[in-house]
C-alpha cells in the first residue's frame, strides 16, 4: 500500500517544528491536498492547532502508552484518507522515554518506515550547520534523515553557506531556508502553546505560515520525499471490540476542558457510546438522559470566575453523582470537582464539592511525565492490582484528598514510585492522570460497562 508520508522531527524543543508543520499543513491543503495530520507523543494543544490548519483530526502516536499494533492501527486507519500524512515529531528527534528510545519520535518513523525531514535552528550558525545534520543522519542509520529545513536563517550568504555545506559535504537535500518573521509568534502560557479553541487570531497567523512556507519550502521536494516512501503492507492486528454498550455519555468540552486524545473518543464511539458535548462555562446542566459524563483536561484555571458563578452546572454535577451515574475526571477535570481552587495569584474559588480537599496552582512544574498507574481501589475504570498507563502534565496539586479514597499508585513520572494520587470513591473517579482510551481498553470498556450497568438501574 502507498502511503506518502514525512515525519517533521526537530533537533530539539524550540527549534520550530509546530509552526512549520502548521504552515506545510495549510500551505499543502491551500494546493488542493488533502493532508492527514498526526503528533508523536501525548499532546493535545498541537493536535488542536493541526486540525485548524489541515481541516482533519490529527490523531497521537504513542508507542509509550499504545503498543507498536496500536500506533500502526491508528497512523494506517487515517492516513489512508489523506493525499498526504504529515507527522509532527515531540522534543528531540532520538528523544524518548526516560532518556531511552521507547516513544521517541525516531521509534515512530522506524514503525511506520517514514522519511525524516529535520528541522534545525540555524541562528548563530554556519559550517556548524553540516557537523549537526550529519551527527543525527549517521546516529541511527535504521532512521531515513531525507532532507533538512532550516528555520530562523538570515541573508542570501547565510543560506548559500548551509546549503552548500549540508548538500555537497553532507549528501543531505536542503528542502526549505525559512527566513526570520518577527511577526510570527505563537503564543503561550504555562503549559505550552495556547490552544485553538482559545486563540483569537489563529487564522491570520495560519495566513502569515502559508505565505511563508510557500516562499521558503521547496513544496515539490517535499511531496517527492514523502511519496518515495517505501510500500507498507497495512496492518489491521489490533482486536475488534467484541462488547456494544448503547450507553450516552455526556463529554465536557469547552476553552476550559478541552484536552482529549482523538482517539480516546474514537474508541468510546467505536464501543457504541453515543457521545453528547457540552460546555461545564455556558450550559446550566449536565445533559439530559445521559448514562456518564467525561470531563477532560484543560486550563481551568484560566476560567475559574466563570466556572465558580455557573451555580447550575455544579449543582447539576452534584445531582449526577448523586444519582449513581459514572463520573471519570482528568486533570482539569478533577481540578474543577475539588471543593477549593486557588489560582495563580492566590484567589481563592469554589469547585464543584465532589472531590475532597483543595488544589493550588504553583509556580513551577508539579508534574510531568509518563506514568504507571496502579489501581489502589475498585473503581469505574479498574480492579485493585490492574495497571493503566498514561501521563501528567500540571501545575497545581492536590491537598486534603482523603487516603482512603485513592485511586492509583504512581510509577515514573517526576516524584518517587508508589506515591498515591487520585480519588475513587463509588461511581467517581478522579486523577491528575491522562489516559489514552484506546491503548488503555479494558479501562474504557469497564466505564462504558459502569454507565450501562446504571441505565439498567432506571
């Protein structure tokens, strides 16, 4: 099977990976393509800004979480739709796992057989430009370094110099000199990028990409590397879900919560839950004759006025658990079911009351990481013992959560192993955990199996 197919790594963090790979996405679509996005690793603000770019979902490969089967599963299913598949890398190209390769974005383009496309920094560099390309060409030779994008290059002489260097010493194929936009800056708060759903002049900043990218990038080139990509034989091992729940679960999502794999969603609906949206800000309840809410992750924080004086929706929410239908909250989400939450500057805002104890925003990273989590208590997604894996990323914690009502045991991440995190209490559970559903599938088979379980109790 033809796949055309690139993978968009960078040397480092910060060397301008997101903003070429949103100005290629849109630049290739403005050609008439139709362009498949995807990230490597467990990021939900770039997936966002990819499919405003694109016009399609993008959809995480992560082979920490996921298996090899998943990731293939996942990168085969969608890809298939689109002319091209464009896969942004995360951090470094060789960068993985606890200093390891496992998850790295140069796994994923082993995986998938995908040519690599490098995207360097060459700001303060000149000859150094070549030492650096050959250094992550010869690296691995099992990864294919096709072709290099240099970002942030000055004058005509400095890409001369680059090009000469990278392309006749070095036998690597300069594919674009992307000269400096002072214009061109992505915006940021905490945790990274500011997310689609709340970024206002995205679509102008997309115009500024494309125009850039289609001056700088040699475009043709490009879709030439991805296109001699090697044939793959498509791979289909993952297993079928065997159950259908008829269950409606109810998925807050809004600028407040709206950090959600692609796939997770997917994999519900693939279940046979029918998945109905609404916003914890604006709507004044829970939706009716829902069987389970899901409230993602997000930034909260950023919303508390609004979400503190919507009274009705944290009463409905109060009503819903109360009621015994499942409640599964992550990050953001358990975030807003705490009784207090204090904010940057110290201002002090009710929660919802369903989670015991208060969360404070700090200063610094509290938490990031893959992680193991091991169920510490029956719950609506896992069995005492079972083990789920997933990721944290957040700058608050948690305090006065009751010990008896923990959910999981933590292994990896920053802080030590076997440290508690989480509350599970009944139909409720809460964690600074993300979970990737698909890779995870007993756990979204056990929520879906709660929900129709307390629509059977009606």
């Amino acid at each position: 099977m033809r796949v055309p197919r690139v993978v968009l790594a960078g040397t480092h963090s910060g060397a301008g990976k997101t903003t070429l790979t949103l100005g290629l996405l849109s630049a290739l679509k403005k050609r008439g393509l139709i362009v498949q996005p995807f990230k490597v690793g467990p990021d939900y603000i770039d997936p966002g800004l990819h499919r405003v770019a694109s016009g399609a979902d993008s959809h995480n490969l992560d082979a920490w979480m996921g298996t090899n089967d998943v990731v293939q599963e996942v990168f085969y299913r969608h890809s298939e739709l689109g002319h091209i598949s464009i896969i942004e890398g995360v951090m470094g190209l060789f960068d993985g796992m606890r200093d390891g390769d496992c998850g790295s974005t140069a796994h994923i383009a082993r995986l998938l057989q995908a040519p690599v496309i490098l995207v360097v920094n060459a700001r303060g560099m000149a000859r150094s430009c070549g030492a650096l390309v050959k250094g992550y060409r010869d690296f691995d030779p099992s990864v294919n370094v096709a072709g290099v994008i240099f970002n942030n290059v000055g004058g005509p002489r400095h890409v001369e110099s680059i090009k000469k260097i990278v392309e006749e010493e070095v036998g690597v194929p300069v594919l674009g000199t992307v000269r400096r936009y002072p214009n061109i800056n992505m915006p940021e708060r905490h945790l990274g990028l500011l997310p689609a759903a709340e970024h206002g002049g995205l679509e102008g900043l997309l115009e500024e990409l494309t125009t850039a990218v289609a001056e700088d990038v040699d475009l043709d080139r490009l879709l030439a590397v991805a296109r001699d990509a090697p044939p793959v034989e498509e791979k289909r091992t993952v297993e079928r879900p065997k159950e259908s729940f008829r269950v409606r679960v109810a998925v807050g999502r809004d600028e407040a919560f709206n950090f959600y794999y692609q796939d997770s969603l997917d994999y519900l609906e693939e279940l046979g839950a029918e998945l109905v949206y609404f916003s914890p800000q604006y709507d004044s309840c829970v939706p009716s004759g829902v069987d389970g809410v899901y409230l993602g992750g997000g930034f909260p924080e950023m919303f508390l006025p609004r979400l503190t004086r919507n009274l009705g929706m944290r009463d409905s929410l109060r009503q819903t658990a109360a009621s015994g239908i499942p409640i599964y909250a992550e990050c953001g989400g358990l975030m807003y079911l705490a009784e207090k939450i204090v904010d940057f500057d110290g201002h002090v805002f009710d929660g919802v009351g369903l989670v015991p104890g208060s969360i404070q925003m700090q200063p610094k990273l509290e938490a990031l990481g893959y992680v193991t989590a091991k169920s510490v208590t029956e719950s609506i997604l896992a069995q005492p013992g079972e083990e789920l894996r997933g990721h944290e990323f957040h700058y608050s914690k948690m305090t006065g959560r009751p010990d008896l009502c923990t959910a999981y045991k933590l292994y990896g991440g920053r802080g030590h192993d076997g440290r508690t995190e989480g509350y599970a209490r009944e139909n409720l559970l809460a964690s600074y955990v993300h979970l990737h559903l698909r890779s995870n599938p007993m756990a979204a088979r056990r929520f879906l199996r709660a929900c129709a379980g307390r629509r059977d109790e009606d």
